[in-house]
C-alpha cells in the first residue's frame, strides 16, 4: 500500500473515533457535580463510569494518531532515502510510544477498575508513564535524528550543492 494511503486511512480512523465520541450517551455527572463538603466547587463524579463509554474510542484514536507521527516522519524523509535503517528507526520510534501510551492505559483503566495504585519517583503509575515515558519514548526519534541526519536528512552531498548554490547566487548579487 502507497504510503499515503496508509495516512488516509489513519486519518479516517482518528476522524470515525472523533464522531465516534460525540456519538457516545453522556454518562452521569460528566461536567461535576456539587462537592459534598466544599461550597462552589464541583466534584468530578464517578472517574470509571465517564471513562468506560470512550475507553476503547481513545485507545484506538490515540494508537492511529501515533502511528500517523510515525508514518508522517517517514513521508518527510527524501524518497531517494529512506532505507531501511532509516524505517527500523521510525518504526523503533513509534513502537517506543505505543508501548508507553499502552502502559499509560493499561495502569490508568487498572486504576480505576480496582481503585488502587502504585507510585513510581513520586507519582501514581499511570501519570508517572505520561511525565517519563513519553519523553523517553520520543527519546528514540532524537537518536535516530542525530544518528541518521547525515544520511537521511541532509548529506554531504546536499551540503556541498547548498554550498554551490548560494556561491552562484552570491556571485549574481554581486554582478548586479
């Protein structure tokens, strides 16, 4: 399959998730409710019941959204470049995400199906994926970019050609 229709079809299904949401009954206490004890403040309600309607809606849609990064990091990749150790660098990269964006998931519904949590440097489980994980998970696209820049993103080759160019432009500037 063409690669941008690979896009297409990612974009369709993070559109269908979208419609998808608004489509969903709302569940009770969505926007808050009155705090038993506190006056104008409003409690959130019952975290499960407003999760449970969406959760697979948001798991899909946020897979395919990061498969896209990854598909749209190959598209700006120079046809002529992309090698193969340039996609298990891509691919590395958005597995890495996955996996993080899956754990952040799979601790936050285990949370809220049990009601108890581990912490992790300070925090609860789940957020502790979001403030750590999803940096490191990029982490691998910055490797890969430092890594692979030279040979995937602007070679000696197409320095020396940038080079000629502002050499010939200069030098017309200059004839003027």
């Amino acid at each position: 399959m063409k690669l941008i229709y690979s896009i297409l079809a990612l974009l369709l299904i993070i559109a269908a998730c979208v419609i998808a949401v608004f489509l969903v009954a709302e569940p009770a206490a969505s926007t808050g409710m009155p705090h038993d004890s506190i006056e104008r403040i409003q409690a959130g309600g019952d975290g499960l019941a407003r999760f449970v309607s969406v959760a697979n809606i948001a798991l899909v849609m946020f897979s395919a959204m990061l498969i896209l990064f990854g598909f749209l990091l190959y598209l700006g990749i120079s046809e002529r470049r992309r090698t193969l150790q340039c996609k298990v660098w891509i691919t590395a990269g958005t597995i890495a995400l996955l996996l993080v964006w899956w754990f952040m998931f799979a601790t936050y519904s285990n949370y809220l199906d049990s009601g108890e949590f581990q912490m992790f440097l300070g925090f609860p489980l789940p957020t502790a994926f979001t403030v750590f994980g999803l940096w490191l998970g990029g982490f691998v696209f910055v490797i890969a970019y430092v890594v692979g820049f030279r040979r995937f993103i602007f070679t000696a080759k197409d320095e020396d050609a940038y080079h000629e160019l502002v050499k010939k432009y200069q030098h017309d500037r200059s004839a003027n």
